[in-house]
C-alpha cells in the first residue's frame, strides 16, 4: 500500500449545465481523498469515490484514452456537473 501513498486525484469540473445546488462551475477542483473534500457536494463525492480509488490504486478505465483520467458526471440528470479525475504522481 506505500506505494500508492503519494498519488492523489483531483476532480476538476469540466462542464456545467443547468442550476447546480452545491454552486459547482466549470474549473473549481476537489482533492478527493476518504472524506468529502469540504464545499463539494456530497452526491458527487459518493459518485467520484470509487473512480477515484480505482486510479489511485495504480489502476485505469478501458474506454479513456489517457490511464491518469476518468470523466465522470454526477447523478443528476437534469443539472449535470461532469467532473475530470485526474492522478497524480
């Protein structure tokens, strides 16, 4: 487990669209770590987390392009706030 001490993600909001409750807009970034990074909201977090272990665990995602990053968007589907994840080293 040393090995993976050192890496972390960040979430970047990368789109936006509709009336976002938690006030989400295009550039704000989240450390994502095993509590909810404070002003995030927490239906997002519970959303990014298991994507977020996945590359902090050294692991990637068979349909990105890049083995460092996993787009993902939050659960609701009328206000979409699409997150960039991205590892680093």
């Amino acid at each position: 487990m040393e090995e993976y001490e050192n890496r972390q993600v960040v979430a970047k909001v990368i789109l936006q669209k509709g009336t976002c409750v938690a006030g989400h807009k295009v550039g704000h970034e989240f450390v994502i770590s095993d509590v909810c990074p404070e002003h995030m909201c927490a239906w997002a977090f519970y959303t990014l987390f298991p994507f977020a272990q996945v590359l902090i665990c050294g692991g990637s995602f068979p349909w990105e392009t890049d083995p460092d990053k996993a787009t993902v968007a939050c659960p609701d589907p009328a206000n979409p706030v699409v997150f960039e994840l991205i590892r680093k080293r």
